[in-house]
C-alpha cells in the first residue's frame, strides 16, 4: 500500500510533457471544414445533456431512453428554445424531465410513480411528447 501511495505522489509530482516546438501536420483546415465533421459537430451541439444529478437519479429509478426517445427530446427542446423558454418540465414516455432549455441540460428525471403528487417550481413551460 505504501509502495502504491508513493507511485502517485511521484506521477503528481511530474510536470506536464509540451513540444518543444508546435506541431504542424498537413492541412488542418481541411479536416475542420469536411461537410461530416461540421454534421458532427452541429449533432454533437444540439444534443441535449444530462447533469450529475439526473444521471443519478435515472440510473436509481432505471429509466432509459432510446435513441429515437432521445431525438425527440432534442427536437422539443430545440422547439421550446425558439418560443423563449428558460426551463422546463417535459413529459417523455411516462417520464418527467425538468430541463434547463438555455443550457439544454436535463437538471432531473423521475417515473411517472415518483411524479406523481409532485410540484414543480421554477418552469415557465411545459411539453407533453
């Protein structure tokens, strides 16, 4: 044990590796402004996220999206950003999700069983998807 405390006071201990000199390899630009990049790269940008704590709470209470699921909500999402809403509660298969629109974060989920009898605060809008 002592021995392994040591190995990572020593791997702290080391300072970050830099080039001496920048590294430059072909043309660079290009890569960047390839059509399936900038696909990539506007997919990865509307992509609604999950924080900590919703991840948390759907792994507890097994709640799982599928790919078309997860669609959806970037779409409703995307949707209510353009009527100027701020965050949200949004109903998805019988799950509720409190959603930070401007952030499009999902702030936290829970099953219709622990929704239920619930209040939210601090959502000016709603969706039903």
């Amino acid at each position: 044990m002592a021995d392994m405390n040591m190995d990572i006071l020593r791997i702290r201990s080391q300072k970050p590796v830099f080039p001496a000199h920048p590294v430059r390899s072909g043309n660079v630009s290009t890569a960047v402004e390839s059509p399936a990049f900038a696909n990539l790269f506007d997919e990865a940008k509307n992509r609604v996220a999950f924080s900590e704590h919703a991840k948390a709470r759907m792994e507890a209470r097994h709640i799982d999206f599928s790919e078309e699921d997860l669609t959806k909500l970037d779409a409703t999402v995307g949707k209510m950003a353009e009527k100027g809403a701020k965050e949200a509660l949004i109903l998805l298969n019988d799950v509720a999700l409190v959603v930070s629109i401007k952030n499009r974060t999902v702030i936290t989920a829970m099953d219709g069983k622990n929704a239920k009898d619930n209040i939210f605060t601090n959502i000016d809008s709603a969706a039903i998807v």
